[in-house]
C-alpha cells in the first residue's frame, strides 16, 4: 500500500514539473569574455569568438613597448572571465657566483678568474674556512685589487 502511494505522488510531481527540451548549441555562448593585464597599452576587457587562442588575442590588442609575449603559448585556448597577464621584458640578469660555494667550473666565468685563480680559491677556503666579506677574496694570491674591482659585482658570499 505504502508502495502505491508514492507511486501515486511521484506521478502527480512528474505532471507538475515541465519537462521541456533544450537545445544545448542555444545555450552555449558564441563569444567569451577575457581581461588583458600586464604590458598592454590599454590592458581591458576583451571580447573574442569562442574557442579563442591567445594568438586571437594578441592580435587584439596593443602591446607596450617592454611586453615580452614570447613567453606565452600562443595556441593555449582561452575560456570565458580568463584574465590574460601579458609578461613584461626582464632585463638580463648578472650573474652572481659565490665564492664560499661555487666550483671551478663557476668560478672560471668570472672576469679574469682561470682555472688556476679558481683552483687557489678553492683551496684557500679549503685551508681558511668561508670567506666572511667580499673583500676577503683579495687574500687570495692572484687577486689584487684591480682584479678584486673587475669581480665585485660578479660575486657573493
């Protein structure tokens, strides 16, 4: 009997409810909508087709004169609200060898440092401990103070 009446107002709910077919390409948006941030002229709003790329969008937009979009994936799909950070150009960086950690093949890159002045660098921390100020490398035989000025904004502790 129980088993009948929720039959009963299970059908009673079903005739209640519209059951209405929808077509799914009418639901679905043809355009999307992204935010362009980072090193645009005038980062925005964007509207694009569906199935946009961030190439469609480059192509959109005007990019600043320190944009680095070399660093996107130019056939990376974009999605509706995606927010599109165009990277800026990074100026190359100097490069910092430690002279407490670096091995002979790092130390070598230093401005007038050969193998034989990184080898006595080695062995000078080797013998003495860690060096304690930049300047300490000056104690090395082979490194002056000329030389010292050519390394300094090369190295680190």
């Amino acid at each position: 009997m129980k088993q009948l009446l929720i039959f009963f107002v299970l059908f009673l709910l079903s005739l209640s409810i519209q059951m209405t077919a929808y077509d799914i390409d009418s639901l679905q948006e043809d355009t999307i909508t992204i935010t362009v941030t980072g090193a645009a002229d005038r980062p925005d709003s964007l509207t694009l087709p569906l199935h946009a790329t961030v190439r469609d969008a480059l192509q959109e937009i005007e990019l600043s004169e320190d944009a680095d979009p070399g660093l996107l994936n130019p056939e990376q799909v974009l999605n509706d609200h995606d927010v599109l950070n165009i990277p800026v150009r990074r100026e190359e960086s100097v490069l910092q060898v430690s002279i407490n950690t670096a091995p002979l093949e790092e130390l070598v890159l230093l401005p007038g440092i050969g193998p034989a002045t990184a080898e006595k660098i080695i062995a000078y921390r080797t013998e003495n401990g860690l060096f304690q100020k930049l300047e300490d490398i000056q104690q090395v035989k082979g490194i002056g103070p000329a030389k010292y000025e050519k390394i300094a904004a090369f190295i680190t502790l």
